[in-house]
C-alpha cells in the first residue's frame, strides 16, 4: 500500500512560510538539492493543495528553472501531480490531475494501491485536513536555523494533539536538521 508523506521546511518557531508567503529563509544548498533529488526519486507523485500548486507551477516549468536546477525542475515537471481545489478550475501544469472532490475519499483510493509514496509538499491547509483525518504517514520537517516570529504556521486548524515518534535524523552541513 502507498502512504502519504508529507515534506515541509520549517522554522524553529514552527513556520513554513514568513507572514506573506515568503520562504527566502529556506536554506538550500548542493547537499540540500542531492536530497531532494534523492526524495524526487523515490516518489510516485506529488500532492499540493491550490496555493501551492500555483507557486511550483509558476516556478518549475519556467526557462529559470530549467536553466538554474535542471535536475529538480525536470523531476517536479516530469511527476505525476494532484492538486486539490474547490476554486481552480483548471491544471495546466504537466501531469497534474485536479480534484475538486471529497479529498478524505481520494486520499484513501490513492493509499489502497500498490506503489511508492505520494509526497505531500507545503500546502499547510491541505496538510492540517490529512493530519485531522489521520491520513499522513509520515512527517519529514526539514528546521531551518531560523527564527521568523510569524508568519504561517505548519500545523494550524489542529484538532487535537498529535503524538509523532522519531525514526531518525539528518544533519546538514549548513545547519539545517531534518527530522
């Protein structure tokens, strides 16, 4: 069965966007890019919800992107893509299927087949309704040795606790530590 992994940056304060969207504290670097082609790789497909799709669709296809980190970009373009939106009325990015439906029930279809993981990535609101309904299997957070105090936090609309249990760590040369 597949599972739903969701990848995010994060601050130390617990943001994974500055309080108008801004991610220019991301740190990345080489070593940064070798695991997100390695994490790519290992992926099925892509999960966003509208927000973010909008900004990877805007970014990835484009000649900069190409031009700039070419490994990734063909990647991002190349993968399979859903987006879920009550308000897009269409996806024109490569490979993307949109869905305006039920996202419990798709989720759970996508999880009963066979095959890699589906990567989940930013979409915090997408994010929180998986989290609520219990269909993320596991949490990847990247902190970044950053503190923001505000802006979008990672996991708003919070239900109830959530219990995680650490399977291991990574640390990166320019400090950021993934979790």
């Amino acid at each position: 069965m597949r599972r739903v992994v969701l990848f995010n940056m994060v601050t130390l304060d617990g943001f994974f966007a500055g309080p108008n969207g801004e991610i220019d504290w991301h740190h990345v670097d080489a070593e940064f890019n070798d695991f997100a082609i390695a994490q790519l790789d290992s992926a099925a497909g892509l999960i966003f919800g509208r927000v973010t799709y909008q900004v990877m669709a805007s970014y990835w296809p484009t000649d900069a992107a190409l031009t700039d980190d070419p490994i990734v970009a063909g990647k991002m373009n190349a993968l399979p893509k859903i987006v879920f939106s009550r308000t897009l009325d269409v996806a024109e990015w490569s490979n993307t299927r949109l869905v305006k439906g039920d996202v419990a029930e798709e989720i759970s279809k996508l999880k009963r087949q066979s095959g890699r993981d589906w990567l989940l990535f930013g979409s915090a609101d997408l994010a929180s309704t998986l989290t609520n309904l219990g269909l993320i299997d596991e949490y990847r957070l990247m902190v970044n040795p950053v503190v923001l105090g505000g802006g979008k936090p990672l996991f708003k609309g919070m239900q109830g606790k959530l219990d995680l249990m650490l399977t291991g760590s990574r640390t990166f040369d320019n400090g950021n530590v993934l979790l």
